[in-house]
C-alpha cells in the first residue's frame, strides 16, 4: 500500500512535537491532535503532578470515555429509527 493519499503534519501535543500521518485530511489530523491535547491540558491544569505518561493514559481513558458513550447513544438511536421505520411501515 502507497502512501499516495496520506498527509503529513506536524503537531504540538502538550509541549512535545509529533508528526501525524493518514489519509485523512490535514484539517482533520489537526483538529484529533487538538483534541488531545486539550485534554491533556485539562488533566495536566487539574493533577499538576502527573508525568506526561500518566497525563496521555487519563487523556486515553477521557476520550475513550467519550467514544464508548458515543457509540452505545449511536446504536440507541439506531434501534429507535429502526422502531419507527418498522412501525411506520405497518401503519
């Protein structure tokens, strides 16, 4: 596999720089890196003792929080559109 559709960026995330590379866009990638490391701030800003590696696991587990939530929301409305397609159908 090429890496014809990958972009390439440079990011700061929680003073330490990093390049990203993926397909998707460059908007995209900055907007993830962005994403971590505000809440790296926010963790780093609430527990100012914490290493960087106990910073970036907090920050994993805050995000993969939100994920899970996100997901199990996502089937909830899938099951309630599918509820009233089914309904709507038989009416």
């Amino acid at each position: 596999m090429g890496t014809d559709n990958q972009h390439r960026i440079r990011v700061t995330i929680s003073g330490q720089e990093y390049t990203l590379r993926g397909p998707a866009s460059e908007d995209h990638l900055r907007e993830v890196a962005q994403l971590v490391d505000s809440v790296m701030q926010r963790i780093a800003t609430a527990n100012p003792n914490l290493d960087l590696r106990r910073q970036a696991v907090l920050a994993a587990l805050n995000i993969a929080d939100d994920l899970v939530r996100l997901q199990q929301e996502y089937r909830e409305l899938l099951d309630l559109l599918d509820q009233q397609t089914r309904s709507s159908t038989t009416r």
